[in-house]
C-alpha cells in the first residue's frame, strides 16, 4: 500500500465530496453541504486562492482531505473514506494542515461534533488538541498551540 499526500486542485472537487459524503460519523449529504454554504464554486475559489486543501492517496486512490482557512486560523475539514481508516492517513494530513496553520498563527481551532461516540475528539486529543468550549448544542471548539 503506497500512502502519499498533496495539495488539491480543482480538478478534486468531485472527490472530496465524494470523501466528504462517505464518512459515518458527522456525516453530511450534498445538499446539507449546499444549505453550509458548501458548494463545488466555493471550494473552487478557496483552492485556486492558495494553498488550503491536502488530499490523502492510497495506491493513487483519494482516500482523504484536510481542508484549513489560513485566515481565520482554523482546520476547517479532515475526512477519511471508511475503508481507509486506520492507516495513517488522518495523521499525514493532520499534520500538513497544522504545518500551514502554524506557518501564520501561534494558535489554532477547529469545530466539531462534541458527542462522546465521536472518534474524532479523541484523535484531535491524542494529537495535543485541547477541548476550549462548547460551541452549541451539538459542536465542540478544540484549540491548539505552536510548539505543543
């Protein structure tokens, strides 16, 4: 199995909603996506602004993304297919993502679902990310600082 990681183009839309679309947990359809604000012109326009999207391959096949805004400061997005978990990939691109984030920032943040069942609390924890607040009902803000 030949893992590998690059920067998204354009031409990876279609995959990364076909990543996006693929999870079990915090899961989202397309059109729950669109009502976000998450649309193909939109992801189009964020990549070709510059570098803000990381796609996992296993054996040439997309099988992950981390998405960050540079901006803001915060890791917007990390996805992996189901029959690639396990393998690495979340951390490749955890760690691409966070590499870029704190080129510009001495903290970080992301967003995500606050449940217990949700695996992902415990990757951001396992990985120096610590719980900073309760966003609403449903997400969790993790926040991270340079150097941990």
């Amino acid at each position: 199995m030949t893992r590998t990681l690059r920067l998204a183009t354009t031409g990876d839309i279609e995959a990364l909603f076909a990543i996006r679309t693929s999870v079990v947990q915090n899961h989202l359809s397309r059109e729950q996506m669109a009502e976000l604000g998450i649309t193909p012109a939109v992801l189009a326009d964020a990549i070709a602004a510059g570098p803000c999207c990381w796609i996992a391959e296993v054996d040439g096949v997309p099988a992950g993304f981390a998405m960050i805004d540079l901006d803001e400061g915060e890791l917007f997005a990390l996805f992996i297919r189901p029959e690639f978990e396990g393998v690495g990939l979340g951390r490749m691109l955890l760690q691409a993502a966070e590499e870029a984030l704190f080129q510009a920032h001495d903290s970080i943040w992301l967003v995500t679902d606050g449940h217990e069942h949700i695996r992902a609390n415990g990757f951001y924890q396992r990985h120096g990310w610590t719980l900073a607040g309760v966003v609403d009902e449903r997400d969790v803000r993790y926040e991270k600082r340079r150097g941990w």
